[in-house]
C-alpha cells in the first residue's frame, strides 16, 4: 500500500459515516481537526461542498482550512434568505407593527 493510499484509508476510517450528509470527499474535506498530523495531506478532491452541509455538521466557513475553503459552494440568495431574522409570516406580526396602508392598486387613497 503507497503511503497516499494509506493516509486516504486512514481519513476514510476517521470520519466517514456513510449514514451522514455529504459524500466521503465532502467529508473528509470538512475535517477541522487542525491538531491531526494528517490534516495538512488529507485528500481533497474537487467535490463541491455546499454551506449548507456546513451548517449540518455544525462548522463555520473560517474553521475550514484554505484547500476546503475553495471548495465551499455558496447557496443561492432568494428573496426570502434577504430578511433579516427568520422568515415571519404576515398573519403573525402584531397588529400595530403593520404599517397602514390605505388605498387601492393605483394609488389613491
Ligand atoms: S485529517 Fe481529519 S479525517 Fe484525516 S485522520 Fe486526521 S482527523 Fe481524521
């Protein structure tokens, strides 16, 4: 066995869970055990890796080291990830936190 192939199998043992998000690249990519001798040659491949499998096992984007970093995949931004807090449906807002609004569609009023 070469030495890459033995470091790969060592990574594949260390943190793969086949019942967890993401593929074995994705994960071993997402390694953040920076005190491993192994982290610096762990394998990477070009496997993208959204954020949001980020948020699953709980890591932020710094924790990543430069090689996983360029690999992170940044979810599209809709409309409703543009609010600031969590997404409030209008039945829920207060009565008087409701601007008024009086008028019709043309914009008399
Ligand atoms: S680099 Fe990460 S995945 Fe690989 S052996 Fe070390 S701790 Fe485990």
């Amino acid at each position: 066995m070469s030495l890459r192939s033995a470091i790969n199998a060592m990574c594949r043992d260390c943190i793969c869970d086949p019942l967890d998000a993401g593929s074995a690249a994705q994960q071993i990519g997402c390694c953040v055990s920076t005190d491993c001798p192994l982290h610096s040659v762990r394998p990477i491949t070009t496997t993208a890796i959204p954020v949001r499998l980020l948020d699953g096992y709980h890591i932020a984007l710094e924790q990543l080291d430069t090689r996983a970093r360029g690999l992170v995949k940044l979810d599209a931004v809709t409309s409703e990830s543009g609010q600031i807090g969590h997404f409030q449906s209008i039945e829920t807002i207060p009565e008087g936190e409701l601007c008024s609004v009086t008028g019709n569609a043309e914009g008399e009023g």
